[in-house]
C-alpha cells in the first residue's frame, strides 16, 4: 500500500493523569493524531475499572495521580495483563524500566508525546526504534542503523 497509513498496533489509549490541563491536552492531541482514546481518568481506581472493561493497546499515565495511590501500581497492573505503560511525569521513578515501556519527561511538547507513542508502535511491531529527545524508551535501541 503506497503512500498509505502505516499499520498501528497501538491505537486504543488509557490517558491517566491528574492535571486536568494536561489531561485535556493529551487527549486532544492524541485524538487529532488518529488515536482513540479510551477514557481519560485521574485515579487508580477508576484507571483498573477501565482496564477491566475496555481493550487498551497502552496506558499513558502521571506517576503521581489523585489520592495515595500512583501510576506505579497502575503499571505492575496493566503489565500483569500484558499492557504497556508510557509514563509522562515530572517525578522520575528508579524502577520505571521494570514495569513500563518508557517514559516521557514533563515538560514535552506535543511532537515528542506523538513520537514516542509512534516508536512504541513501531517497536512492539519489531521495529529497531530511536526515540526523540526528552523520551526514554525501555527497551532496546539500535544505535548503529
């Protein structure tokens, strides 16, 4: 298919953020991209409850969210069910390379949050992905090609 859409395997997205601007600007920018969004949540709660519900490719998510409860516990869950995380958070999280896909420092612009979910995509489509500056991804990055 030339000149066609690119396959995706990531199209379905859970949104988990406190910031209620940032929340809505991630949606907004992730539905104008082509992505559906899921639901857009602020707690771990309501975040499991979608997980349940709902097919999700990849859950967008603070570390810090609503309540004492945070994104770290959403990502074992979600990893449990075999879901990847993207973190997008200010507060760096030692352990995120064990539970998430990879993490997009605050804050970012538009660009950066559309390319990272695209290498994702990329990546658990067996691609050798580079991620583009402010994103660290957990996975591994063909240096050489």
């Amino acid at each position: 298919m030339l000149f066609g859409k690119r396959k995706q395997v990531v199209k379905r997205i859970l949104i988990v953020e406190d910031e209620p601007l940032t929340a809505f600007d991630n949606e907004n920018t992730l539905g104008d991209a082509g992505y559906e969004i899921v639901a857009t949540v602020d707690d771990l709660d309501e975040a499991l409850n979608v997980l349940e519900r709902e097919e999700v490719h990849l859950i967008l998510s603070d570390v810090r969210l609503r309540g004492d409860r945070t994104g770290i516990e959403l990502a074992h869950a979600a990893k449990a069910k075999g879901i990847p995380t993207l973190f997008a958070t200010g507060h760096e999280y030692e352990g995120a390379h064990e539970i998430a896909i990879g993490c997009v420092s605050k804050p970012y612009s538009d660009r950066q949050l559309c390319k990272a979910i695209e290498c994702i995509d990329r990546h658990l489509q067996g691609q050798k992905v580079k991620p583009p500056k402010g994103v660290r991804l957990f996975i591994v990055v063909d240096e050489n090609g």
